[in-house]
C-alpha cells in the first residue's frame, strides 16, 4: 500500500465507475497502476485528480478517465499486442500493459522517451518497449498490431497506422482539423482492404507532430 492508495480508490470509485466504465479488467489495472509515480514529485498530490498534469517540454499525462475510456474503446484480450503513440510519462502504456501481453510505445521527444524508459522499469513493467522516433509513420518493424492507440490529435488519420493493423484489430485516434480539438475516432479493419470508424464525440489532446500528423 502507498499513501496513495485511497486517492487511487476514489478515482476509480467516481472518475472512472462512476462515468460508465464498465470492464473489470480496465478497472483493476486503473487501481494498480501507481499513476503518482508517473508526474513530478510537484504534482504527486494531485495524480489522481480529474485532469492531464503537465509533464514537461509542454505535454501532458493525460486524464485518467480518457485513459480508461481509450483502453476500453480498444476491446484488448491478454494475449494481445498493443501500439501506443506519444508515450509522455509512459502511464498509459503502464495501464495497456496490464491488459495484453505485449505493448510498444513511441515518444518523439527524447528527455520524455528517457524518463518514461526508467519510470517503466522504476514501477516494474516489464512488457512496455519504449522507441523515440516519428510515431505518425507507426513501427512497421514489428506490426501488425491488434490494437493501436493514438495519445496525440492527428489533423487526419494516417494511413500508416491504419495498414499496421491485423484484421479485426482496432485504432483509436483523436482527429480534428484544429490543433486544439479533435473527435475520438474508433476504426476497425474488418478485412484486408475494409475499415469502419465510429466516432465517439469530442476531446482535447496536445498534437501528433510528425510526417503524417502537423508540422512541427
Ligand atoms: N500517453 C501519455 C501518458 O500516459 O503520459 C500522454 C501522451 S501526451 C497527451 C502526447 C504525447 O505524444 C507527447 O508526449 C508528445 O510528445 C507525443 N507525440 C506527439 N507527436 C508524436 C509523434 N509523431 N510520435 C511520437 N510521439 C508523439
């Protein structure tokens, strides 16, 4: 037990059970992952809060709830392969972790993709590779994936994401036309040359820079 552990509890409890997530299995891995260790020592106090905090180099851990609700949207089995695009602070992929068997992340900026490298291994996660390259071209070395998960808004959806999915395997995406706003896209290949997309409403990401997101 940590001395976050009520904390921890209640943002389960209202943040996430309350709002309608539903699957147990994101739940629980919600109430191991210690989310303070993945903020400054400044912002422990308030990692369970309803909010993204910032981490530094004007990005953010995102807020639990969107955590949650993205790790739902993905339908992940434990024997899944995940990809996650804009590691931060490496919490997300910490969730995804607990939920398939093996998750890659990729952060373009390399003070991030260092610290979320060692806050990784300080938690002991131990299936999250974690690359620093251009993650708007995906990781085509060890694709294709069951699920992809975009943590960044992409003015569109890049078709290499898309292609590095397995058939039946889902990619959930902020994109808007703004920098600012974007909608949560669901897509789904349901076979080699077919794709579905819901969209689930509106949300608030910092960009996807990169080859196929905004200039930077
Ligand atoms: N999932 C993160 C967490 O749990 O802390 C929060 C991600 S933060 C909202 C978005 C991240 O995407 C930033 O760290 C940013 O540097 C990264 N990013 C933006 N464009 C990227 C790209 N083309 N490839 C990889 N990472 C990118």
């Amino acid at each position: 037990m940590d001395r976050f552990a009520e904390n921890r509890e209640n943002m389960v409890l209202r943040q996430l059970e309350g709002r309608g997530i539903r699957d147990g299995r994101i739940l629980a891995a919600m109430r191991k992952v210690p989310r303070h260790r993945f903020v400054s020592q400044r912002l422990q106090d308030h990692a369970y809060r309803d909010m993204p905090l910032a981490i530094g180099h004007y990005q953010t851990i995102s807020q639990p709830y969107v955590v949650a609700l993205m790790c739902e949207l993905l339908q992940l089995s434990e024997t899944d392969t995940a990809l996650e695009i804009g590691t931060g602070s490496g919490y997300a992929a910490a969730v995804l972790s607990q939920l398939c068997e093996k998750v890659i992340t990729i952060e373009r900026i390399p003070e991030l993709t260092n610290k979320a490298r060692s806050t990784l291994v300080e938690a002991e996660v131990p299936n999250v590779e974690v690359h620093c390259c251009d993650g708007s071209l995906g990781f085509p070395d060890q694709a294709p994936y069951d699920a992809i998960l975009v943590s960044a808004g992409a003015p569109t959806t890049p078709d290499s994401l898309m292609q590095q999915l397995k058939p039946g395997g889902r990619l959930v995406i902020p994109v808007g036309t703004t920098q600012s706003r974007q909608d949560l896209l669901r897509i789904r290949r349901t076979s080699e040359t077919s794709f579905e997309t819901e969209n689930l409403g509106g949300v608030a990401f910092v960009p996807l820079i990169g080859e196929m997101g905004w200039a930077n």
